[in-house]
C-alpha cells in the first residue's frame, strides 16, 4: 500500500479487514509507528514518579502537587501547538522535533535543586512532550484507508495500554536502583521513538515528510480560528470535555468510593486492573466489529456504555457492584474510543488542518481529565453515592451531543 492509496474509494474487501490483515497490508510506516508508541509509552515514566521524584529530594508535598499540576497544563498547551506544527511543517518533523527535546530535556530533572526552575523545566517537558501526538494520529490517519482508521486506532490503544500498563512496574525497578536510570531509561525510550519516527515517515507520502509546495502550500494558513468557526465539531469538542470529565473519575473519585464502602486499596487495584484485562482482550476483537458502523453510532455507543457504567457505581452491591459497573464503562471504552478519540478528530476537517483538529480534541480530553477530578471530589464531598448518578447523566448528555456533533460520512462511490 502507498501514500496514494488513501485517497482512492475503499473497497468492500478493504473494509471487511481485520486486525491482522490491516496489520499486514499497512505501509511499514504505520506498522512502524505503532511499534514506537508501544516503546514511548513502556519508558514514559516522568508523571507515574515525578510527585515520588520530587518528594524523595526533598521538596513539600505541595510543590510536588504544584509541578504535577503545571505537568499537565504544558500538556494541554503542548497538544495545541503540536497540532499547528503537524499542519506548517509536517507530521514527520513534529514527531522526531517534539521527541528528541523530550529525551534532551528530561535529565535535566536530575540537576535543578530550587523549584522555580523546576517547575518551568516539568511545563516545558509536558508541553514538549506531547506535542507529537496530534502529528503521530496525523500520520497514521494518513498512511491508510479511512475505512481501517478504527482498527488501525484499536492498536495503537492496545499499545498505549500495553505500555502504560507494563511502564510503571519496569520504572517502579528502575527506581529501586535509582532515579538516574529512571530519568535517563526515559530519555532513552523517547529517543528510540523519535528514532522510529524518523526513519519510518521518511519519504511515507505527501504531506508526512515535508510541506506541501506550490498551490497546495499556500493552502496552509488556516489557524484554529477555522476549527472554532466549525459549530458541530465545537458541539463535538463540548462532548469530548464531558465525556473526559466523567471517565476520569475512575482514578481521582472511585479510590474514595471503595475506601468509602469498607473494601481495601487491593479492591480499587483490581478494579484498575479489570479495565486494563477488557480493553487489552477484546479491544481488537470489538475493532473488528465495530469500523462497520456509522461513526455516529460507535461513538455514541462508547459515550453512552461509559454513561451507565459510571452511574452504576451507585448501585449498593459491594464490591460486586464495582465489577459490573467497571466492566460496563470498559467495554464502552473498546467500542466508542478508537472513534471518539481518534479516528473521527482525525476526518473531522479538510486535510490541511487535520493537525489542529486534532490538536483541539486532544487539549480537550486533555481539559476534562483536569477538571473532572477536581468536580468529581467536590461532589463526592457534599452528595456521596449521588455523585455517580449525576456523571451519569452528563454522560447522556454528552451522548447527546456527540450525535448533534459528529457528521455522518459521505456515502462512498461505488466501483
């Protein structure tokens, strides 16, 4: 398959493909790519130990707080100007430019002793370090068929997860030598990356590698002004921000909640495990399924199985409860995400601002999952139990308008 391939009719073959055959039949770029992410994502470990970090040198719990914090603002920045970048110059250049300041930048964490500069170095890494995001979901979206846009997303979940899953245990046994090699293991993963990035894309096609030129160059000034003045993408992004907002609890309220119902931090544990156990067995599988449907629909399933899986925490069943409740929000996850989070953002716009659509959905989730933990405990402070029941119904919502919000694709000329 070539670059040009994308831009033809997909066939009932083509869209028929599963896992494996899209796996096969994707340029070695995109297989490439995947590779990468899985590797990123195995040796990303600055915001799993940076509080751990901080702490052990010496600074307050505070200022630990502080810096995760300000982590995640040059995130959300970070995803903005990686989505811009993506569309001026290219998805290549973004990727081997954002990676390979991350890998120069991170061991410098292990030279500052005042946290001012500290805090400007942990913003610079966060926005440095996601900038390639938008750019690396750009290219892939490029390098293969919209029609296998779902299953080729499923993977690179599955890898995400993969890494973040296995990433913590190998940082956890990096530490026990010490933070040096967790810092420079980091830097390292991050460079292998860009490493990938760089060979991978070289020559991938037009518009990965370099600038268009000619005419189509001086297509390239739109801003995201353009993706504002988009009323349903905007309606989207709105969906996207309470979707994240309600997903999220997982992590910063359900630790309260199965604290709260006298079960042990092993229970939460394996809650957080039984999401990791879903989406790693049957992401693909339901991939498989699910790129048949009308986008419309598998996103909207995804937001509204997250809606009543969240709700159900509510329910007085114990530890039982926690379980059903979670395997409903999870497998919601492998049936809307890859659609909701990937593959739509990326079809969303024309190809010359795919970038910053991307970019804006990406700072979005990246928004929701900063505000909902702050909400979420708020709520759960004054209303308990009821907290659920009201994530619930913001996950209607946001149901709502993800239906109002993404546009159904046009029908495909027949061969």
């Amino acid at each position: 398959m070539t670059a040009s391939d994308t831009d033809r009719p997909d066939t009932q073959e083509t869209a028929k493909a599963g896992a494996l055959v899209t796996w096969r039949e994707a340029p070695a770029a995109a297989r490439m790519l995947v590779i990468g992410t899985f590797v990123h994502r195995l040796g990303s470990f600055l915001q799993t130990f940076l509080v751990l970090y901080l702490t052990h040198r010496g600074f307050s719990d505070g200022q630990a707080g502080t810096a995760l914090g300000v982590y995640g603002a040059g995130m959300v920045f970070g995803v903005l100007v990686g989505g811009w970048l993506s569309d001026r110059l290219s998805p290549r250049t973004t990727i081997v430019g954002s990676t390979t300041l991350t890998a120069l930048l991170l061991p410098a964490m292990l030279y500052l002793h005042t946290i001012g500069p500290m805090l400007v170095l942990v913003a610079l890494i966060g926005a440095v370090g996601q900038a390639y995001r938008p750019a690396s979901t750009s290219a892939l979206s490029k390098l293969v068929p919209e029609s296998r846009h779902v299953m080729l997303f499923a993977m690179v979940r599955l890898a995400t997860n993969l890494g973040t899953g296995i990433g913590p245990v190998l940082g956890a046994a990096l530490v026990m030598v010490s933070y040096q090699l967790l810092f420079w293991g980091e830097a390292l993963a991050t460079l292998g990356f860009a490493l990938a990035a760089f060979l991978a894309l070289r020559g991938g096609g037009v518009g990965l590698s370099h600038p268009k030129g000619g005419a189509a160059g001086k297509e390239e000034t739109g801003s995201y002004l353009e993706v504002l003045r988009d009323r349903r993408y905007l309606m989207f992004l709105c969906a996207l921000l309470t979707t994240s907002a309600v997903y999220i609890q997982y992590v910063s309220t359900l630790p309260l909640a199965v604290t709260a119902a006298g079960l042990s931090v092993m229970s939460y544990g394996i809650l957080v495990g039984l999401n990791g156990v879903v989406v790693v067995a049957f992401e693909l599988l339901v991939a498989k399924r699910v790129q048949h449907w009308p986008r419309r629909v598998a996103a909207v399933t995804g937001v509204v199985l997250t809606a009543v899986g969240v709700a159900a925490y509510a329910l007085p069943w114990g530890m039982a409860g926690f379980v059903l409740a979670t395997a409903v929000w999870s497998f919601g996850e492998t049936v809307g995400y890859p659609t909701l989070f990937f593959a739509y953002p990326a079809q969303a716009g024309p190809r010359r601002l795919r970038g910053r659509y991307l970019g804006a959905s990406n700072s979005v989730y990246g928004l929701g999952c900063a505000i909902g933990p702050v909400i979420g405990t708020a709520v759960w402070s004054g209303a308990g139990r009821g907290l659920w029941l009201w994530c619930g119904a913001l996950g209607l919502v946001a149901a709502i308008m993800t239906w109002a919000g993404v546009v159904p694709a046009r029908p495909e000329p027949k061969e």
